[in-house]
C-alpha cells in the first residue's frame, strides 16, 4: 500500500490590508500627506508664460535643485514626455560627438541601445549588457567616450553600487536615467553630466513631466557640437550655437499641466519635512529592508538581483524559487490577481519583459507599516496559490 501525501491545506486569509495598497512602480504612490484639496492653489486656467506660471514653474526647478543638493552652475529643465522625453533629448542632442558606450541590464536601458544603435545608427558603439539581476563590468567602461545608463535599474531592480566607477577626470559625459533613483539614492552630481527623472516615480507625482539636468561639460558639449541629424522642435536646446536658457528657467519648450507642477511641488514639500534627501533616502531603505528580510526568512522567494549590494531601496524585484512552480509567469500573475482582488497590493507583477514575479515599490512616498501588513498577505496569496495548482 503507497502512502498518498496529505492535500495541501488552504491558507488563512489575512484580516488587516495595508492602508495604502498601492505599490506600483510608476505613477508611484502620493506622498501619505497629499490630499486633492491641497492643490486648490494651483495656477489653473492661466498661462504658464504669466507670471504666476512662471514662478511655480521655477519653484519646481529650484525645489528640486535644493533637495537633490543639485549644483548650482548645473541647469535644470522641466520638459515634455516624462523621463523617455528627457533621455531622448540628450541622446539626440549630444551624441555623436566621440564614441559611446551604453550599459544595459533591464529594459530601459535596453531601449536606450535601440536608440543608439538602430535609430540614431551611430558607428562607434560598444554595448555591455547584463542578464536581469546582475551588472555589467563597470571597471571595464572606457570613460574618454561618452556613457549612458541607468542608475537604477527599475525593471531589474538592479542599481549601481555607488558612483566610485565613474571617472572623475573624464574625457566623456556621463549621461545617467536616473529616474527610479532621484530621492531614494545618492547621486554624486560631480560624476553626472546629464541627469534625468521624472516626477511619477519616487515623489509620487503626475506623468509627461521630465526632467533634464546639465552640467557645464554638457552645455559645453550642446553649444560646440551640432548633430547630423535634424532635431524636431521638442527636442532643441540651442539656438545659434547657444543654450536657450530659457528652458532652464521655466519656460518649457511646450505647455507643462500647472495641476501637475503644483502637485510636483506639494511633493517637495513632504521631502522637505521628512528631512530632505537624507529622510528620504532613509524612508526608502527601511522600506526596502522589511523585503529583504522577508525574502531571506523564506526558501520559496528572493530577490532578483543577486549582489546584496546593487539591491534598489525602489523598485524592489523578486522571483518565486519553489521547485513546484511549473509556469513561473503564471504563477506570478496569479499571485499578483489575488493580492489585488483582496485589496493588499496593486500593480505589483513584473514588468512585462523582465522575468516572472512581482515588483513591489519601495519609494519614500511608501509607509514602512504598508510593506509590514503587505506580508502575511504575500505568504497567503503563495501558499493559496500552490494549494490550487
């Protein structure tokens, strides 16, 4: 007589769901202070050329000068399209110029080498690739060519270390989408020739706004090179050989929501009374904290970068490593459907060409206490998930 294993029994259901289950990767979570009534002052039904317009706009600019701790001879633009629309004006604009080296380990900054490579077509590319969950050789990037990757990888949750690989005396410019790792990370400006994010990610805030930064090796680079190739109106910087300031000022090169400013900047405003970046960078670590070390306490989940060191305190990824799980993409789908039809997390499967599991947010705008009642449900929602299979 064979002995049968006795059938799985179905998990208890949590009781308590977080306050705010929302932990999408972008649009991020508000701030846990925001409220629609907090924006009754914005500049609505006015032109953002009128001198209310342009004071909100250049607070949003100066805003975020003052809590990224942005150098002061560095510009600073809002523009449109987010933070694609940003990176595509400094690949466009500046590249060409010497060789390039692009650094992709998730799906943005593989999309960065399709620009380079297939639009742009440029003939001196050198392409260090990564698999998900790992880096590139980072001592081995030429820095007398221009550069460009992710700080942090968001479809990966893979980033950087630090910015000691970077070459502080650099024939070319480092041109970073930085747009998962602005006020969740430290980001040596003096490393940083063009920097980029968008508001929807780690503040929180509304999408189409991006936001572009230069240096003064980059103005540099804009007001001695002229591309080959035309450039449409959206994605100019210069005329007659010259930075057009005026986009460094407030005055958008299209028209910006004055809703979304004002919220951008009801955003500071909590990064401000959480401290500045360092509160900020620290809501995010204890945040991503509770995941790892949920991860480590259990032999059915991980994290998917392997480097405890380029963990992101953001878009924290993980994968399901149980032998039993057969499709792993529509386990973790499955997953993802039961946490968001109870109410504990929305959002939260991986990217869609990243691999199987879920990605969890991590941002400042997150409360570390969310993550804390996230758990239980997340063991609920596996063991339910398995006892089904």
């Amino acid at each position: 007589m064979t002995m049968q294993e006795p059938a799985a029994r179905p998990a208890t259901q949590p009781v308590a769901v977080p306050a705010n289950p929302r932990f999408s990767s972008g649009p991020c979570a508000k701030p846990p202070t925001w409220t629609p009534e907090a924006l009754a002052g914005a500049a609505l039904g006015r032109s953002h050329r009128a001198a209310v317009g342009k004071a909100r706009l250049k607070a949003a600019i100066e805003g975020s000068r003052e809590v990224l701790g942005i150098p002061a001879d560095y510009r600073i633009g809002i523009v449109p399209a987010s933070d694609t629309g940003a990176v595509e004006m400094a690949l466009w604009s500046l590249l060409g110029a010497r060789g390039v080296e692009m650094l992709a380990w998730e799906s943005f900054g593989k999309g960065w080498v399709t620009d380079v490579v297939k639009q742009l077509k440029l003939d001196d590319v050198v392409v260090r690739e990564a698999d998900y969950g790992a880096l590139p050789d980072l001592s081995a990037v030429d820095f007398s060519r221009d550069v460009v990757f992710t700080w942090n990888g968001t479809t990966s949750g893979v980033r950087v270390p630090d910015g000691d690989w970077i070459a502080a005396e650099r024939e070319g410019l480092t041109i970073c989408d930085a747009t998962s790792a602005a006020f969740a990370q430290d980001l040596p400006w003096d490393k940083l020739d063009v920097t980029t994010f968008s508001w929807q990610k780690v503040l929180g805030g509304e999408a189409a706004h991006g936001m572009l930064i230069l240096s003064p090796r980059a103005v540099e680079r804009l007001e001695s090179y002229t591309p080959p190739w035309p450039l449409p109106k959206i994605f100019r910087l210069t005329k007659g050989a010259k930075l057009i300031e005026g986009i460094f000022e407030g005055a958008t090169i299209n028209t910006p929501s004055m809703l979304a400013v004002e919220d951008y900047l009801l955003a500071l405003d909590f990064a401000r009374a959480q401290g500045g970046l360092k509160g900020m960078i620290a809501r995010a670590d204890a945040n991503a904290r509770v995941l790892h070390d949920f991860c480590a306490a259990r032999d059915w989940i991980d994290n998917l970068a392997q480097d405890p060191a380029t963990r992101s305190n953001t878009s924290v990824c993980l994968k399901f490593t149980d032998p039993r799980i057969k499709d792993g993409a529509a386990f973790a789908k499955a997953v993802a459907k039961r946490l968001e039809e109870a109410g504990a997390a929305y959002d939260i499967g991986a990217y869609r060409d990243a691999p199987a599991g879920l990605r969890i947010w991590c941002g400042g705008t997150v409360e570390t206490a969310d993550l804390e009642a996230l758990l239980p449900w997340l063991d609920w929602a596996f063991e339910a998930e398995i006892a089904s299979a």
